[in-house]
C-alpha cells in the first residue's frame, strides 16, 4: 500500500489503546523470528531528558564506528524519525514494507478462545523497529520506552546496561499517582546483572532503583553520586568535565543548549562507560566526538534567526521547569520573549504555563493538529488566570506567522507546550529537514 495508508493504517491502530503488558509483544516477536534477540541494546526510560540521553548515547557509538539503532518516540514531522540507522530515518519505503510484513504475519493468525491478536500502534511499530534494527545488522540499538518501562513493549529487551533518566510524576492513570509507584514501573526495565545508570533525585525513587536493582543482582551507578560534570561554560556551546565510575574527561563539549543536557549527556558517559564493560571498544576520542556531533530535533533547537526562533517539546510540568531555567539564560541576550504555546488537553497545561507564562513579554496561544489538543478559547482563558493576555491564533502555522509579524529582529520567539505543536513548527520552518535511509533491505 502507499505510505499515507500505510501511516493511516498505523495510526488506525490507536483504536485499540494503550495496553500494558508484554504479551502482543512477544507473539509480535516470534512472529518476526526474534528480532529483538539478534543485537546488542541500551535500553531507556525515565520521565524527561530519555531521547537526548539516547541521541548522545548513539552518537557516541557511531563515531566508535559501530553500526547503531534508534528507536525513539514520537516523531516530530514524519513516522519514519522513529526508527534511524547511524542517526539517519529510514526512508517511507522501508516502513511500508516492514508494517505490510508485521501486519500479514498477525492477521495470518487463527483465532483462539481469547479472539484475534490486536496490538496497539507501538507494539505494532516496535516490532518493525526492531525488525529493521535485526535485518540490517546493527551493532547494538539505542532503544526509548514509550511509556513506563515494566509493561512496555521494548521491556521484550535484554540490554547490556539500563538507564532511568529521572522521574517525576506522569501519565497517572497508568503508571499511578505517587513517586513510587511510578519510578517501580519504570524501574521495571531492570534486569537481572544488567547495570543500572540513573538520574533519579527524589529519596523515595532512589529507595525504589536500588531495592529493584538489589533484587535483581544488578550494579547500580547515580548521578551525581558516581558519576557527573563539572561545568566550565555556557553558552552556544557547553563545555564541562566529566567525572566518571571509571574514567575522566575533560573539555568535553555539546552543542545542545540547556545546562539539563549536560546532565543527560553524563547519563549517557556512564552508559558508555557499562557499554565498554560488556566488551564493546567506546575509545574517549568517540566519546569527545559523538557528544560534540550530537543533535536532537525539537529540543531547544534553534531553527531561525532574525528574530531567532527556538523549539522544545516540554510537555508536563518538568519538563518546562527546566525549559524555563534554560530560557532565563537564553533570554539575557534578547530584547524580549514571544512565547508561542500549544498544549495537549490530557497534560497538566496549568502546571506547564506556571513555569513559562512569567517569563514571556508577549504569549500567542494556538492548538496543534492533533485530536488531543486543548482548543485556543480554553487555553486563552488560562493565561488570563495569570493576569495576562495572549492572542490567539487557530494553527501553529498561523501563531508563527504572528509571532514574526510583531517582533523584531533581537526577539526571541519560544515555540513550546508539545512536541506535536513543535512538529507543526518544524514543517513550517525546516520544511524537509528529516533525511532518509537509501539503500536498505526491502
């Protein structure tokens, strides 16, 4: 089929919901002959900061010339930023023809007493993920959960080194509604002598990694108790030295702004430091390299200049905190800050304006293409509760153009709330930024 009803038929697959639990998973799994057990792997969840530990992470093995998997989620501009080779998408070909195989394999099943097999949208998508990441041979695979970490469908995985980013509190009705009920779902990717790497702050988290990890028989190492950076600047570029569980860098520099991601890209050090252990030859010049060469989409990434024009996807609450703290250095050499801002329904957008709404001299608020988007009125009416005003505009692509029309050219203009509102974003102004794998197996 082409690929729009291939992307239709993916999404078509949300019909069946969210489900918690490994089953479809692994039928999903023995159906593709095992993908899963055919690489190496790193496997991570946590709250915020999970896809740019994991780009950082990649980035470093590519540049110790292995050949590196990434599974990430959600796409930002096309389905296919999902599944990457050596940080390329694979092309729209390849999707169709790994969802038309995924598909025949389960619908060719019998029905049995239980009915039909009928996994949901990730299922579906992470066994063609790692399906990809088995017929191209692939050194090892950098893979994201989708959400929670114990009943998710990469938690099929048995990873050479696990990592937990942070925590805070999210996705309630399925993860539950206290710091401890939610780091032991994401704690659920741990595994047996598996070592462990996490960015957890809270005690009560701390308390569950470690009891997890205990039981488990597997080492853990915490951020910054053994392991972390020492900054030196900010800036454009970040510069910090890394302490180490084994080793120390110094001079060590990123290109993604925000002083978190000097903490995410620690994160993935020590991850390479355990990645090393397992056997795998991660020289320091790789290290200095991957993380220097590293880029990630959507997370205050600069896509425009004059008046300059940012992206991040923060979502929850977290997530904008520190979005916010970044901002508040970014915005020393500005003029003022146009804050254009979109946000899900299911999110706690309150929670999110609270960070950000103090910060903006001007707030545009729109409503991504998404079914889940709160409408422009509501939103509105939220930033009134914090005393102010905001115009409105009915599509991201409309609040960008307003947010040109009255700035000037030493503005800032934040485009944030959700990564869906930041891919609106992206394809208005990078318009066919997102490369693509040639030559793959078909």
């Amino acid at each position: 089929m082409p690929y729009q009803e291939t992307i239709d038929y993916l999404f078509g697959l949300q019909k069946y919901g969210i489900k918690f639990g490994l089953s479809n998973s692994r039928q999903l799994m023995a159906l593709m002959g095992d993908p899963h057990l055919r690489f190496r792997s790193v496997h991570v969840a946590g709250t915020n900061g999970k896809g740019s530990t994991a780009v950082f992470l990649a980035s470093m093995l590519v540049a110790a010339g292995y050949r590196v998997g990434l599974y990430t989620s959600p796409h930002l501009v096309s389905f296919t930023e999902r599944i990457r080779i050596n940080n390329v998408p694979v092309t729209e070909d390849r999707v169709i023809d790994l969802a038309e195989r995924v598909r025949l394999r389960y619908e060719g099943l019998p029905s049995t007493e239980d009915g039909r097999l009928t996994p949901t949208f990730f299922e579906v998508t992470t066994a063609m993920a790692f399906t990809c990441f088995a017929e191209e041979r692939v050194d090892i695979a950098v893979i994201e959960a989708g959400m929670g970490g114990r009943l998710d469908s990469t938690n099929v995985l048995t990873p050479l080194v696990s990592i937990i980013t942070n925590i805070d509190v999210e996705h309630t009705e399925f993860l539950g509604d206290t710091i401890e009920k939610i780091t032991g779902e994401k704690a659920g990717i741990i595994k047996p002598g598996v070592p462990v790497v996490t960015g957890v702050v809270q005690p009560e988290a701390i308390a569950v990694v470690e009891r997890t990890a205990a039981a488990s028989g597997a080492p853990v190492y915490r951020m910054p108790k053994d392991f972390g950076a020492e900054p030196r600047s900010a800036g454009p570029e970040q510069i910090f030295d890394y302490r180490g569980i084994g080793k120390r860098l110094v001079d060590l520099r990123i290109a993604m702004v925000g002083q978190h991601q000097v903490g995410n890209a620690c994160l993935a050090l020590a991850a390479a430091e355990c990645v090393i252990k397992a056997g795998m030859a991660v020289p320091d010049t790789a290290m200095r390299t991957g993380l220097a060469n590293a880029a990630w989409e959507g997370r205050l990434e600069k896509v425009a200049e004059r008046p300059d024009i940012y992206l991040d996807g923060a979502h929850n609450p977290a997530s904008a905190r520190v979005l916010a703290d970044a901002v508040r250095e970014l915005k020393a050499g500005y003029r003022r800050l146009v804050l254009v801002i979109g946000v899900l329904m299911d999110k706690d957008y309150r929670g999110i304006l609270t960070q950000l709404a103090p910060l903006a001299d001007r707030i545009i608020v729109t409503r991504p293409n998404y079914s889940r988007a709160l409408d422009v009125g509501s939103l509105a009416a939220e930033i009134v509760s914090f005393h102010r005003t905001a115009d409105s505009a009915g599509t991201v692509a409309e609040a960008v153009g307003l947010a040109r029309q009255g700035a000037a050219e030493n503005d800032l203009i934040l485009i944030t709330g959700s990564l869906y509102t930041v891919g609106d974003a992206r394809a208005v102004l990078r318009p066919g930024a997102t490369g693509a794998l040639q030559g793959l197996k078909g």
